[in-house]
C-alpha cells in the first residue's frame, strides 16, 4: 500500500521527486555568479567582522578563551568570505 501525501501526481509522487524533478529550471541559468551572490558575500564579511569584533571584546573583558577562540572563528568566516567574493567577482 502505497500513501501519497499532498501533490506530485500519480506514480511520479509515489516514486520521489529523484527522477520528477531531473533538469527542471527556472529562468536563466548562465553558470555565473550575479549580484545577489556579490551581496550575500560582502554581507557575511561585514557580519563576521562585527561578531568577530563584538565577541573579541567580551572575550577579553572576560579574560575567556573560548570566547576569544570563537572570535578568532567568526575571522576565520570574514577571511573565507573575502575569499568567496573575489572569486565571485
């Protein structure tokens, strides 16, 4: 016995949507990176660089090395980040 739940149609609902859903795109897809891409990464530096800063100061005004050592990770996500956006650009 085989349940359906929702949509999907007939045996192409029943069967997953592995082989329904093979090749299906919206609009155009050209391979590289537009805007939004440059936006999300210029984003995640300037957020990581805040966070990165804001925990080191806590960290530090706590004298706590797990704090310091997760600033150092919030850093190490702004310098991948810059990274990631010269490549998108």
């Amino acid at each position: 016995v085989v349940f359906v739940v929702g949509g999907g149609g007939g045996a192409a609902g029943a069967a997953g949507a592995g082989a329904a859903g093979a090749g299906h795109v919206h609009g155009l897809m050209t391979g590289i990176p537009g805007s939004i891409a440059l936006v999300a990464a210029a984003t995640s530096i300037l957020s990581k660089e805040l966070l990165f800063r804001a925990t080191a100061v806590v960290g530090n005004r706590l004298n706590s090395q797990v704090l310091i050592a997760n600033a150092w990770h919030h850093r190490s996500d702004a310098l991948s980040s810059i990274v990631a956006l010269v490549g998108i650009a």
